[in-house]
C-alpha cells in the first residue's frame, strides 16, 4: 500500500512539471499495487478534462467508478 501511495504521489508531481507520459505510468503502477484504489484513474481524468481531452477522460472516469 505504501509503494501505491508513493507511486500516485510522483504521479502527482510529473503532472505539476508536465510530464503526462511519466505521470500517467506512475498512476497505473499505483493502480497495480493497489487494483481497488481509484484516485490515481480519477486524478488522471480531471487532467484530462481539463485538458480538455474528453474522451480519455470518460474512459478513465469509467474505470474509476468501475474500481470503487
């Protein structure tokens, strides 16, 4: 649980520096540790509405509620 936590948390941080490819594997390396955890597929869609790129942003929003 901690790895996930570390993961989503880095994630977090290429998101505020601007790397969404660096950002987005450390969310799905999260979501592995974690499979039942939606926060790191949420926090990337709300990057992807506000971007927005809808369509990613649905799909990801739908595999969080998938998750919880």
């Amino acid at each position: 649980m901690l790895r996930a936590r570390l993961d989503f948390a880095l994630g977090r941080l290429w998101l505020l520096v601007g790397r969404e490819g660096a950002a987005l594997r450390r969310f799905e390396l999260a979501i592995a540790r974690l499979p039942k955890w939606a926060l790191p597929l949420s926090t990337a869609a709300m990057y992807f509405a506000r971007r927005r790129r809808e369509g990613e942003a649905l799909v990801a929003f739908r595999r969080a509620r998938e998750m919880d």
